[in-house]
C-alpha cells in the first residue's frame, strides 16, 4: 500500500477514484483497475461486496457495477 492505512471492510474515502477506497492503494487504473484490485485484495473484495449490498436496493433493477 502506498499509504500508512490499514486495509478496512468500511471505506475510507470515495472521492479519489485513483485510489481503492477500502486500503487506500494507487490502482493502475480507474475502473478496470478498481476491479483487478478486488480480486487481489480479499479484504477490499469484502468491503465492495458489502457496500454493493447495502445500496442495492436503491437501484433500480440489477446494478452492472
């Protein structure tokens, strides 16, 4: 990790879209980068599986995010 923070299943921030919001990490990428980073980072993964949980019901329909 680029920054002293520990990685948390609660976001820290979600106005950088260059970092993971769950540890802080630089990705490679915005989006596509967002996503290989998950896939590395089991706590991250927990953390977007549990944001993507409680908001889904304020989509309408089924989220492609």
């Amino acid at each position: 990790m680029s920054q002293d923070v520990s990685p948390s299943v609660t976001a820290h921030t979600w106005d950088d879209p260059t970092r993971c919001p769950f540890c802080l990490a630089e990705l490679e990428s915005e989006g596509a980068g967002f996503i290989d980073h998950i896939d590395e980072s089991p706590i991250c993964r927990q953390g977007f599986g549990m944001w993507r949980d409680a908001v889904v019901d304020d989509v309408g329909g089924e989220w492609s995010g």
